[in-house]
C-alpha cells in the first residue's frame, strides 16, 4: 500500500512506500494517531464556528446585514467540514477496534493452537488410547492378582486337621502329665528323711511345751 504525503488534487506529491512487514500494532498506533488529529482539526473548527456566529450576531446588530450573511455562510462551511471529520472520526475508531479485536483473535488462536500441539505431544508419549487402555487393564489384573495372593496366604490351615487325632493328641498330653505328676511324687517320696525310731529328750519335749505356749498366747490375742 502507498502513502501520499504532501500532495494536492491537481499536484503529485511525495510518495513514500510503507516498511514490508507491518504488524497489527504498528496499524493500531498509525490509526490512533490519525484519530489525534482529526480531534484536534476538529477543536479548531469548533472555535471557528463560534467566532463567525459571534462575528455574524455583531454585524447584524450594526446594520452589516450582508456582512452577517457572509458570516454564516462561512460557519456552515465550518459545521460541513466538523460533520466530514466526524464521520472520518467514526471509521478510523471502527477500523481500530476491529483490527484490535482480530489482532486478539489472532492470539488466542496461536495460544490454542500451541495448546492443542502440546497435548497432541504428550499423548503420543503416552502411546494414545489404546495404551492406557491396555496399562489400566493391566492394573487391575495385577490387584486381582495381589487379592488372591492375600487370600491364599490369610486361609486357615486349621480346617484341614482331623478332629479325632487333635483329640486323641490331648488325651495323651493327659496321661503324660498324670505320669508326671505320679513320678516326681514318687521322687520327693524317696527324697524324705527317715523317721526317728527312739525316744525324744526331755529338751525337745521342752521345747514342744514353749512352743504350745506361745501358740495358746497368740489365739488367745487373735480372739480379743
């Protein structure tokens, strides 16, 4: 695209060619300049209006009637121009908003579509589908596996004992401790002093004596 400035109707002015590659920014920022200027012809013109209605009341009360006439003829000049600029206004703020919206529109499609490439990415690594598919059965197959192993080790090995064997083994613990008992007794049998054939001196009849003292003594404080 070629930019003219400089030129006239009837003249050909300075031709200047626009850089090869213009980003959406750049177009934002020329357009937002523009509207600048459009703005500021348009505060000029609006002064300029005001002063040839003022210009036209003066005349007018002075009796310059043709004058006045002139005078408004020019503020109409004026007020054609403010609409043209207006409307010039309306469609650079348009065409900014629009390339705005676009330039967005543009970047979220590149974020998407980096998005959509990276998951494509990681699903290929993960073999798509089929392969999760395949890793999920193959899971539960290995916990079906760990159940039956846990089953298997957690069985009781009690129920296949015979109960007539568990009983006749109880019986001869029985008779093997009765055995037992009637050994050790005849052990300590043998392991008692002999008993004394003579008589006892008169000192451990003595002694015997005292001894059934102390012991009538001591029921008899118990019984108080």
């Amino acid at each position: 695209m070629l930019a003219c400035f400089g030129g006239s109707l009837f003249g050909k002015g300075r031709i200047f060619d626009e850089p090869k590659t213009v980003t959406p920014e750049d177009t934002i920022k020329n357009l937002r300049f523009h509207i600048q200027r459009q703005e500021k012809r348009e505060s000029f013109l609006d002064k300029k209006v005001l002063l040839l209605a003022q210009e036209a009341k003066e005349k007018l009360n002075n009796g310059d009637k043709k004058g006045a006439v002139a005078a408004m003829k020019k503020r109409k000049l004026y007020q054609a121009e403010l609409e043209k600029i207006a409307n010039v206004k309306m469609t650079l703020e348009t065409q900014a908003m629009n390339l705005e919206s676009t330039a967005h529109t543009a970047d979220a499609f590149k974020v998407m579509s980096a998005g959509n490439k990276t998951m494509s990415k990681i699903r290929k690594s993960m073999g798509g589908v089929e392969s999760v598919d395949d890793l999920m059965m193959d899971i539960q197959d290995e916990m079906q596996n760990v159940d039956e192993i846990n089953t298997a080790i957690g069985q009781n090995t009690l129920t296949t004992m015979d109960d007539d064997e568990l009983m006749k083994e109880l019986e001869d613990m029985g008779n093997m401790d009765l055995q037992m008992q009637l050994d050790a007794a005849e052990a300590g049998a043998s392991n008692l002093p002999e008993v004394p054939t003579g008589r006892f001196s008169r000192k451990s009849k003595k002694h015997t004596k005292k001894e059934e003292e102390d012991l009538r003594k001591l029921e008899a404080e118990l019984a108080m």
